[in-house]
C-alpha cells in the first residue's frame, strides 16, 4: 500500500498509536517529529526518509503544511 498523509485537524497536537505494518515515510513539505518508542524525537522536514517497523509505538507531532509520502509493506 501507498498513500499521501497530512494532517487535517491534527496539526499540533500529538498523535499517538502502533503501526500494524513496516512503513516507510518520505517527508515533502512541512516539518514536525517522530519519537519511536518513545525514544529520542526525529526531526522531520522536507527530504528526509524514516523506515519504521511493524509493532512500534509513534508518538507525532507535525504542523499544518505536512505532508509524506508512506510505504507499508
């Protein structure tokens, strides 16, 4: 599966959940952070590709202008 995600009425809030399937994510436009497991927060903006595995915990955090592109395989 692939998909265009953005965050309609969650920007700036923090959303939580578990992914059900490795995903692979490409930011366009925006920024914000990823914390996996609550480890240490991610920067993302434009150009950067972060590979998550099935079973994790996210913890995201974006603003209005975001957008990634997502893999699951």
């Amino acid at each position: 599966m692939v998909g265009l995600w953005k965050p309609n009425g969650a920007a700036g809030r923090r959303i939580e959940y578990v992914l059900d399937a490795d995903e692979t994510l490409v930011v366009l436009k925006g920024s914000g952070e990823v914390r996996v497991d609550q480890g240490k927060p991610i920067a993302l903006r434009p150009g950067v590709v972060v590979s998550l595995p099935r079973g994790c915990h996210l913890s995201r955090l974006v603003d209005g202008d975001f957008r990634e592109l997502w893999t699951y395989s």
